[in-house]
C-alpha cells in the first residue's frame, strides 16, 4: 500500500544532486565548537570518533543507508548520539492501522494551511516500515525506534563507550 498526496513526482536523489548541490559559503559559520562541512552521508569529511552528536533528517532514504550507518559509527565518538529522523513505506495489511492513523493526523494537521513544496529532491523509500527498523537495529544495536505521525520514525543510538 503507498500513500498518495498532490505533489510533483517523485525524483530519485542520484538524477538531483548535482541541481540540490548547496551553494558555496552557503554553511553558516563556524561558532565556538560547533564546525559546519559539506558532505555525503556515505563519506562524512570527519576523523574517526571526532563527533558529538549527529543528526539525520529526512535523509536516510535518499542515500545507501548500510554505508550511511556505517559513516555514522566511525565518525561519532565513544559516548555520542545519533538522531534520525526519516520515513518509511507500508508493506500491506500489517502497516494499515498506523497508515490510517497517519491519513487522519495529515488532514487535521493540514486543514486550512495552503500546501508548500519546498526546493528540494524528492525521493519515495525503497525500505518498508519493517525493513528500515532491521537495518537501523543492526547497523547501529541498542538504539531506540520509534514509528511516529505522519509517516515518520525516530530512531536514537549512542555510540558504545
């Protein structure tokens, strides 16, 4: 079952990227210990164990997400957290009941609000529901998923010390 709302169709991320590239000295400066780079999930331009904190927004399934993962348990240091936010999509009878949940929490949240689609590359998951949570648990153990509203999940991991 795929969700269906008005919007362009869908592009896959590898036929965008060179047109969503950020634009140079487009990063805000740096402040204090806070350090902004550009980069790709599968190659964070990072040393090993060298971050505090990360997060994931929307972007998980526009990448590979093994080699994504992968970046994110060398980069973070012993100690640091992870935080994604992402969505899915339904793989059939099991996922209805959150599917409509989803349907009800968009119209309401939606209702008397003009619809925006900001610049960026679209993309539809490749991964269901149950597939994301799998590989999110075995690339990254002990972390912590959560299937929120309006298609969303949440998934926090803290680097082993």
């Amino acid at each position: 079952m795929r969700r269906r709302y008005a919007r362009p169709p869908p592009r896959r991320h590898r036929h965008t990227r060179a047109r969503h590239r950020p634009r140079r000295g487009a990063l805000p400066a740096d402040e204090g210990s806070a350090r902004f780079v550009h980069g790709t999930a599968e190659q964070l331009p990072c040393d090993d164990a060298s971050v505090d904190a990360l997060t994931m927004v929307m972007v998980l399934h526009h990448t590979e997400p093994a080699r994504a993962l992968a970046e994110v348990r060398r980069v973070l240091r012993p100690g640091g957290l992870l935080i994604v936010l992402g969505y899915g999509r339904a793989e059939g009878l099991r996922d209805l009941p959150l599917e409509v949940r989803d349907v009800v929490a968009h119209r309401w949240y939606s209702r008397g609000t003009n619809r925006w689609e900001p610049p960026v590359a679209l993309a539809d998951p490749d991964l269901t529901w149950s597939q994301t949570r799998r590989l999110l648990h075995a690339e990254l153990p002990g972390g912590t998923y959560r299937r929120l509203p309006m298609w969303r999940y949440l998934y926090t991991w803290e680097a082993p010390v």
